[in-house]
C-alpha cells in the first residue's frame, strides 16, 4: 500500500497540473499564444538550465561504477533503436514515427526518478550516474529520430503526396544541416555544458546555481500547462492506438528485457531501481516541448505522456512489489 500511494503521490499532481492548463485554456485565461511563447522558452532556455543543474551538480565521481555506467548507456541507446524500428515497421501513418518513437523510449528519468529514490532510500544512490549516462543520450536519441524522421517545414502544407515526400527525401539527403541541427540543439547544449561542469568540477557563484535552478524548475509546470492548453480530445482519440501501443512498450516491455538482463549481472538496490526508472517511468514532458518545436505529431506525444503518466501509477508499483518480493530491493 506504501507503494502504491508513493506512485499516486509521484503522478497524480502531473495529471492535476495537466487538467488545471486544459481548465485554464476552455475559460480564456491561457491561449494558444501563451502556450507557444511558453513552449519555445521551455526548449530553448528552461529544460537546457534543468538539464545542466542536474548534471553540472552530480558527482560523477563518487562510487563510480564504470559497467552500471556502460549499461546504462549501451541500453538507452538499444531502447530507442527498438521503439524506432518497430515504428518504421508498423506504423502505416510516417509522420507518427518519431513522436511514437520518441514518446515509447523516453522515461522521466531525473525528475520522477529521484522522487522514486527519495522514498525507497532517503538518498539518491547510483541514481546521478543513470542520470548522467542516459539522459544525454536520450535527449540526443530523441533530436536524432525527430531530426530524420519528422517531417520537414512546408511539407505538411504540400499540394500533392508526391510533393511531400520529394520534400522528405531531399531533407533526409542534406545530412550536413541535419547534424548541425542536432549539434546546435539547446538541450543538447545544456547536456554538453553540464557534462563539462560536471567531469573538471567546476564551481559556480551560488547566486548563478541558485538563477540557472530556478529558470530550469519552471520547465515541468510550464509544459504541463501547455500540455493542458493544447490537449484536443477529438484529436487525441483518433491516436488512441499507437497512444496505447507505445505506453505499453515504455511502462512493460522495456523493464520487461532489460530488468532481467540488469539482475544477471548482479546489480541490486539503488542501481535495480535506477534501471527501473530508466526503463519503465512514465514518459518524459520534455518529449511534448521537443516535438512541438521539431514538427513532430505533439498530439500524438501529449496523448503518450497522459496514458504512460496514469498507467505508470500500478505498473512502477506492481514492478516495485515484484523486486522485493524477490529480495532485490
């Protein structure tokens, strides 16, 4: 029961701030202005100061596990590769891929994770080094599938199918603008800029932590809410499968490979959880501010982050149980 109410305690108030944006859009005091100002402040400033306080502050060094470090890494990487290619493969609608893509492999690792650890240990254990294994590479998997798989500017609007995919396949062709996009991403930049901090151990003016901390914590409410200003039902119904295909392969088939393979090779405790967290946690609110932003399907990824957010409530718990029941944590 302690479980269950810390998953409910960790997700309810997403679901809460998300239904307070949908309120606050239906009777006008926020609007589709607001909510594209918002978004591309959230991108371009306050998920690269989130991101670069979260790692610039770990300390890489302490209890550094080079093989949990790999493992992380090695299966952030295999888990996007995996959502990829069973959306190219399934998915008869291409200009879903990335988002489905996206929105199947890319957990809320930081922010709902170290809430997860704060109340099964009362400390962030090995959670830092997850954090800093996979979380790059999952904001750098998500710009790289949104980058060759979304489609380009102006094709949404072509007369013709033909027209459209000439566009794609010349976008797809100039890979020198597509690795500049990917090089010059803002949260790519934050990550980079964190790592940096965090390898040479540079230190900061507590009043430059203290503005960067405060500009990156208003990234979650701010893309809730727009979520929440954004959210069309009648849309969203009409994605209801893929919605539901791509939860299930982020909350239950992902932790379901990768959690065994974790307790083979002995990990336990704080590390176990970390996996966890990195397999199975609901999907990330940064996916819904980085594909608007990359004209993916936002629909789509808002759909994604509402299901996985409510359906990770009992599968991070029946996950949790089952680890103890088996004496791993």
């Amino acid at each position: 029961m302690d479980s269950f109410l810390f998953a409910l305690n960790a997700t309810v108030p997403i679901f809460l701030i998300i239904v307070l944006g949908w309120y606050l859009g239906r009777v006008g005091i926020l609007n589709q202005t607001f909510a594209d100002v918002a978004d591309k402040f959230v991108f371009k400033v306050a998920s690269p100061c989130l991101l670069f306080y979260d790692i610039s502050t770990s300390n890489l060094y302490e209890n550094f596990d080079l093989g949990f470090v790999f493992f992380c890494a090695v299966g952030s990487i295999l888990m996007f590769l995996f959502t990829w290619l069973v959306a190219v493969v399934f998915l008869k609608d291409r200009s879903i891929v990335s988002a489905f893509a996206q929105g199947a492999a890319r957990g809320s690792a930081a922010i709902l994770g170290i809430a997860f650890m704060q109340n099964l240990y009362g400390y962030a254990g090995q959670l830092p080094l997850m954090i800093a294994a996979a979380v790059p590479l999952f904001n750098i998997m998500a710009v790289i599938i949104l980058t060759f798989s979304a489609p380009p500017e102006g094709a949404e609007t072509a007369p013709h199918d033909g027209v459209a995919a000439a566009a794609v396949s010349a976008r797809r062709s100039l890979m020198k603008d597509s690795l500049y996009n990917i090089a010059t991403n803002p949260i790519i930049l934050g990550i980079v800029a964190g790592l940096i901090a965090a390898v040479l151990r540079l230190s900061f003016p507590t009043m430059i932590m203290k503005t960067v901390s405060s500009v990156g914590s208003l990234t979650s409410p701010l893309a809730l809410l727009c979520i929440g200003v954004e959210f069309d039902g009648r849309k969203a119904i009409h994605r209801i499968g893929p919605t539901l295909w791509a939860t299930l392969i982020k909350l239950v088939i992902l932790p379901a490979v990768f959690l065994p393979i974790a307790i083979r090779l002995g990990y336990t405790q704080d590390k176990l959880i970390s996996i966890l967290i990195m397999t199975g946690s609901a999907t990330t609110v940064s996916c819904f501010v980085m594909a608007k932003n990359m004209r993916a399907d936002h629909v789509l990824t808002s759909s994604i982050i509402v299901a996985s957010t409510f359906f990770s409530s009992i599968t991070m718990t029946l996950w949790i149980f089952w680890l103890r029941v088996m004496g791993l944590v």
